[in-house]
C-alpha cells in the first residue's frame, strides 16, 4: 500500500500542506511548501555539512550520536504527542518509538566506529586493506507510520559513517521532520546534517538528479520504489528500498497456540495494522485452525479501540481517510470473492479515520486480502493441510520482507526458515526490526540493508587501498 513518494499525504492546498488530526479530523499545522530557492539552499547546507561532518573522526560522530540519543529522551514526551497528533499512533507506542530511536542512536555511537575500521584484505601486497569512506549527501523518503524510527534507522548509521542526509517525509509528518532535523543540529552535528524537503513528490526528480545527491533510501511501496530507483538508476546512484510487505504467520501443529495468538494480535494490530512488518497472512494447519482462530478473534475482539491519547487504547485511527477507504475496499473486493468475514469489517460512523479489527477466514491466492498488501487492522486467515503446503503459501506472495513460524520444536522452525523466500524469518516471536540485525527483504519488498553494520555500510565507499 503506498506509503510514501507516489501520492499527496497530506491534503494539498495552493502552497500549503495540511496536517489533519486523524483521530478528530481537526487541523494540526499547515506547512508552506519550499519553493527552488528554499532546496537550493537546504542541498548546499547539506552538501557543507557533508564535508565538514566527513572531515571528522567516527570517534567524534560517534559522540554527537549519543548526544542525539539523549536528546530523544530529554524530549520524548512532546515528540510522542507530536507524532500521535499528526499519525494517529496511540501514546504509548508512540513513546516506545522514542525510546526505540535513541537506543538505535546508542547502538551506533557505540559499534559504528568498529563497523568502519578499516579490513585487513592480503593481496599481492600483504599490507594492503579496505576502509569505509564516507559517500555524500543521502537523500531520503521516508513515510508517516513511523515517524521518527524509519528517519533514524537511516540516519544514525549514516550521520556517524560521515555523510549527510536530506529528509523528504510524509506531509502529514513535516513537524516530526522539523524536529529530529532540529534535534540533530542541537546535538551537535554540523548545520544541516538532516535538512528537511517541505515539497510534494513532483520535485523529486531533480533532488535526485542534482550532483551534490549521491545516494538515494526510500522505505514506501513497491510502485513507489520502482519509480524512485529508476530515476536514481538514470543517474547512477546508489539506492536502498524498504518496500511493501505482505509477511506470513505460519502456525504448526505443535505450536503453543495461545502465545501465537497473543503474538500474533499484537503481529497484526500493532500501530492500527500500519506496519510493513506486521503479519498479514495467517497460515494455520488445519488440525489447529479452529482452536487458534477463536483464541486469535477473541483477543482481537478485545482490543480498546478510540482516542490514541488514551491510556487504555491499543487500536488508533488509520493515518488518511483515503488509506482506510482503500482498505475497506480490499475486503470488499475479498468477501465478493468468497472470502468470510468474522470479525469488524464495516466502516465506522462518527469523526476519525478509525477501522474495527477485522479477521477473514478463507483467504486465498487471487484474493486481495492475500495478494496485495494490507495496510490496516485486516487479518486473513488460510487453512493448511500440512507444512509443505504452508511453505507453499507462505513464498506465494509477490513481496519478501519477513514473517514468521509457529512450532513446538525449534529446529524444525530454524530448517523451515531456510525455504522461505523473505529478508527475515522469526521463529516462535513476533517480526520486528531490532538495530543489532540487518533488515530488508527481497522481491517487491526491495533490497539493499538498514541497520547492523550491512546498513551501515550501505552508504559508504568501500575503497580498496593497496600499499607496498
């Protein structure tokens, strides 16, 4: 489901981005769009910034890391607010995306500078090695379901590698760009280490033409991906792509079924099901599938769902009315196509882009609750008649970020994982990304790593230096 570059995330006024409150539908900040003197300007502060930061030691930027880290805590409450305010997140995940960002800011002042030592590599001169140059200016298209996490899984690693971002956020999140840009100038990276791009996407093409952009990350959908890499493809810039996702639950005979349904409620409904990550596709084997699907319905039944700034609630809004009438839309194309609906699948009345948790029972290929990727609190159950089968459907999915599995014996998991066609495989919890492991996928979710020293790496010159 798009995400990112490709569509009008906020609503478009003249020269005016609109922020709209998802949960109230009440205006939160307009946002007056930069015109080409205002790029023009953040690029070359960008671009000095570059060459300033680069000139630095890791050991330097590794300090200004933790001082950003700090930063995030010292201001977690306001950006929590902030980020429910514009997105709909409820508080309390929103906190915990705060406290997720700066122990990422942690991880990298603390392993980054090991990550770029240079490598011993004996060639026909035995002195000879490979060093991590820093690449450039990075420019960056980020989405709205997390606001401060995808910046920062970028930007850590790419801020203490030496070289310098440029943010193109979702609209309705220009004050959650304003603030981690402000935040990492207060830490003391040069000015203009994270410049916000308050444009629409029509002004793309020549930010990724322009020579002082050397690299390209985007994390949206695959159509969005597509046209984003060909257009840094013509220039011949590196690119990362963190596209869509459509990952499988697969549940074993064996399983503890009660720790996969409460993993699995919390896999799907997670930030209002708005997540790449989030588990999509629930494959159970047949012998377990009524006794897991009533203790999966029954707790997502159970969900709180209202006011995000309400402590109880664990389902908020949807971020846009547009995304919530397109996921209204794929079940309906879905239960035409014989799939049942057991739980939610009606439009609310009332103000806020809010959408019931939703279960469907006889997902099945060439249906869009199976084929396509569900950006919302819908969760497509198929039955299994045994693990080859659930292998089968779990790689019968166009994208390959993750997923998981479900069994009473681990290495069973562990050698099921091997035959899945996805970036990551969790066996027996919850995917989630984590900065101590590389994350991407494969397919039309994308390539390229974040996170790890692969993510951080990503940008980097990896040049040979041979020496007698």
């Amino acid at each position: 489901m798009e995400r990112g570059f490709g569509v009008n995330t906020a609503e478009r006024v003249s020269t005016v981005f609109r922020s709209v409150n998802p949960a109230t539908e009440e205006l939160v900040a307009e946002y007056p769009a930069q015109d080409r003197a205002a790029v023009e300007a953040t690029l070359e502060r960008a671009q000095r910034a570059f060459l300033a930061n680069s000139a630095q030691s890791p050991a330097w930027r590794a300090e200004r890391m933790l001082a950003l880290g700090q930063g995030l805590r010292r201001e977690r409450e306001e950006l929590a607010h902030l980020m429910t305010a514009e997105m709909g997140k409820p508080l309390g995940e929103a906190e915990a995306e705060v406290d997720k960002c700066a122990l990422a800011c942690d991880y990298f002042a603390q392993q980054g500078p090991s990550f770029l030592a240079d490598e011993p590599a004996p060639s026909d001169s035995p002195r000879s090695f490979v060093a991590f140059r820093p690449l450039g200016v990075v420019l960056a298209i980020m989405p709205w379901n997390y606001p401060f996490w995808q910046v920062v899984r970028f930007a850590a690693p790419a801020l203490v590698a030496g070289n310098t971002g440029v943010l193109k956020h979702a609209p309705n999140c220009f004050g959650c760009a304003r603030a981690i840009s402000r935040l990492v100038d207060e830490a003391g990276f040069p000015e203009g280490s994270l410049g916000c791009l308050l444009v629409d996407t029509g002004a793309i093409p020549q930010v990724i033409a322009d020579p002082r952009v050397r690299a390209v990350t985007l994390t949206g959908s695959d159509r969005a991906g597509s046209e984003v890499a060909t257009l840094a493809g013509r220039e011949l810039k590196k690119t990362v792509m963190e596209l869509g996702g459509s990952d499988f639950f697969l549940v074993l005979e064996d399983a503890d079924l009660q720790m996969a349904a409460e993993v699995g409620v919390r896999a799907r409904f997670q930030n209002a099901g708005q997540t790449c990550i989030a588990a999509k596709r629930f494959l159970v084997l047949e012998q377990v599938a009524d006794e897991f699907q009533e203790r999966f319905t029954a707790l997502a039944a159970a969900l709180p769902q209202g006011d995000p700034l309400a402590p109880p609630t664990r389902l908020g809004p949807l971020a846009r009315e547009d995304l919530r009438q397109r996921l209204h839309d794929q079940v309906e194309r879905s239960r035409a196509a014989g799939a049942r609906v057991t739980l939610g699948g009606e439009l609310p009345s009332g103000r806020g882009f809010f959408y019931p948790a939703t279960v469907i029972e006889g997902a099945r290929p060439g249906m869009a609750v199976f084929d396509e990727e569900t950006f919302g609190p819908v969760a497509a159950f198929s039955r299994v008649g045994d693990e080859e089968e659930g292998v089968r459907l779990a790689n019968h999915s166009r994208y390959g970020l993750g997923g998981n599995i479900w069994t009473g014996e681990v290495e069973r998991g562990v050698a099921l994982a091997a035959r899945m066609d996805t970036g990551g495989v969790f066996v027996n919890g919850m995917t989630h990304s984590d900065s101590r492991l590389p994350f991407g996928g494969v397919r039309r979710s994308g390539y390229g790593r974040e996170l790890h020293a692969f993510g951080m790496r990503e940008f980097t010159n990896v040049q040979t230096v041979w020496r007698p």
